[in-house]
C-alpha cells in the first residue's frame, strides 16, 4: 500500500496592507487657476488682427482725429491708419493710410508714441487687433478724406482731455500731454461703454 500524500500545508494569511488615504488635491494660485489659465471662448474666436495709426500735430499742437462709429464699442475718437498689409512695416501702413484716407503724402511718422491690443468687429469679423501709434507733425488743413461721409475735426489738447467719448488708444491726451522718453506699451485694453448716437 502506498504511503497516503501529505495534506498542503495552510496558507498563510496575508498580511493585512493599510491604504493611505487619497490626498486632497492641491489648491491652484490664481496664476494657474483654469479661468486664467485657459482663454475664453470669446477670445478663441478673435481673429487677430495688426494695424498702425499716426496722430498728426499742428504746429499749435492740435490733434486731427476721425470720429466713428462701431457695431460692437460704438462710438470713438481715432488717428488716421488701419491694417498692415502682408509684407508691410508699420511706418509703411501709416504712410498709406494716411494717404488714403486724408489725401496727405508729405508727412513721415516721427517717432512711436505707444502700442496696444483691444477688441472690436471689423468688417463683420470680430478682431483682437495690436497697433503701433506713431506720432508727427504737420500743417493744420482740411484732408480729402476718401469717404465722403467721414467725419473729422481738429481738436485742441484740453479739448481733447475732456471730449467725453472714447478715443483710440485711451491715454492718447495724457501721452501727448507728458511726452514719454520712448514708446509706452499699453497692453490689451478692455472697451469702454458703448455710445450710441
């Protein structure tokens, strides 16, 4: 008779393992906090857009502006400029619009007064644009704007520190009031309320 075979020895039992409780997770600064961190979806949807402008001095230091009006910030005080064209530099831009749009080609940008970005709808399209501002000197004169329903005016420095209506770019009367040493960067400027006239 064969020997019976040996009975398995008993398993052990495993010891028992403690999980350590799940970690809270880490609070995020403000920096990283996914509002400030990711773009709205109405800046996603801004096509960008670079432009320049050029406010033109009198010799009596006023300031020859266009005043306009746009579906989305309304009414606004600018300089004469718009859109760089591919393969054009800013100073290129201004030179052409201002040719454009006052009929003046005897003036040159002097000097950059500031930058900035702000949003508005141009041509149905809504845009964040940056534009250069450039800055110079000229004869006080009528322009032979090239839309006849262009709307313009001349305005002294105190006129224009107290117009009551938004001008592009917003600290235009105090940078021309208190000449910086170079060019201000503004950065991107929310719009003002919407005048509707």
């Amino acid at each position: 008779m064969s020997p019976a075979p040996e009975a398995p020895a008993p398993a052990r039992p495993t010891p028992h393992r403690q999980v350590p409780p799940p970690r809270p997770p880490t609070p995020l600064s403000p920096s990283t906090t996914p509002e400030a961190a990711t773009p709205s979806y109405a800046d996603l949807m801004r096509t960008p857009r670079q432009a320049a402008r050029i406010v033109v001095l009198s010799p009596s230091g006023s300031v020859f502006l266009f005043r306009e009006n746009n579906i989305e910030v309304g009414i606004h005080w600018l300089p004469p400029g718009g859109g760089i064209d591919p393969g054009e530099t800013p100073e290129e831009c201004v030179r052409r619009e201002l040719r454009e749009e006052t009929g003046w080609t005897d003036l040159e940008p002097q000097r950059l007064l500031c930058t900035w970005e702000h949003d508005f709808t141009h041509q149905g399209i809504p845009v964040r644009q940056h534009e250069h501002i450039y800055v110079t000197t000229g004869p006080r004169r009528d322009p032979v704007p090239e839309s006849p329903d262009a709307h313009w005016r001349w305005l002294s420095q105190p006129a224009l520190a107290s117009l009551g209506e938004p001008l592009w770019p917003p600290r235009l009367a105090e940078l021309l009031a208190d000449t910086p040493a170079g060019p201000v960067h503004l950065g991107l400027v929310e719009n003002q309320g919407r005048t509707v006239t």
